[in-house]
C-alpha cells in the first residue's frame, strides 16, 4: 500500500489573486489621499486664523491702552512685531498691509506646500472684525 503524500499544488496565493488585493489597494488610497490633503490644508488655514486673531488681539489692547495701533514708547517697541511674524506651523506669513493710528488690516499669506490653497489667498482681518474671503472663515 502506498503512503499518502502531500497534495501536488504548493498553497499559496496566485498572480490573480495579488493583483486583486493591490488594485483594491490603489482604489482605497486614491480615495483617502484627496481627503487627507483637504484635510491638512484645513488644519493649516485654521492655524493661520488663530494667528490673525491673536495679533488683532494684540493690536486692540495696545489701541486700548494707548489710543493708537501703531504706539511705540520711548524705546521705539512696536504694540506687534511684524518683522518675522509667522503662523506657528510656518505655512503663512502674517503682515499688517494698512496699519495707521486709527486702523489695520492683517493679512496670512500663504507660502510653501500651503502656497496652492488659491481659494483663500490671502486671509484678512480688519480693525472692524471683517473677514475675507467668506468662504475660509
């Protein structure tokens, strides 16, 4: 009597099968990858936004105190150093394109792999509290 011996197929997985699984894979991640860009982008304009408004913060209690958004005291110190002012994940610079003694406009302009987010380009703020664009608040 003969002995049973192993099947004759080796088991394992076929060229078909490891295509499937990789196709299904590249579907998965060309969903995700989008929604995950979005998503940094988002996080990124959300950090700009804070920065505004903690400037603007500033810049309304130095008008607070003093009666002028651009006080400077006898060392010649500005209320905001805009010098080298940026949001802090360094993906918008933050300037004061019109900043007077009675008004300012604060701009987060972006830069970087932030610098394709066009639809928000620049973020602005007033001494009024209006917002620009609409869409990005």
């Amino acid at each position: 009597m003969r002995r049973m011996t192993r099947a004759k197929y080796a088991s394992g997985f076929t060229l078909i099968e490891l295509m499937i699984a990789v196709a299904v894979i590249a579907i998965l991640a060309s969903i995700a990858y989008p929604s995950y860009t979005n998503y940094i982008q988002e996080a990124r304009r959300t950090d700009a936004k804070a920065t505004l408004m903690e400037v603007a913060g500033q810049l309304e209690r130095c008008y607070t105190v003093t009666g002028d958004y651009r006080y400077r005291n006898a060392d010649e110190d500005d209320c905001v150093d805009f010098t080298d002012l940026e949001s802090d994940e360094r993906f918008y610079d933050i300037a004061a394109p019109t900043l007077t003694a009675s008004a300012f406009t604060l701009s987060a302009d972006p830069k970087q792999a932030q610098a394709s987010d066009t639809d928000c380009d620049p973020i602005r703020v007033t001494h009024q509290g209006i917002r620009t664009p609409d869409a990005c608040w």
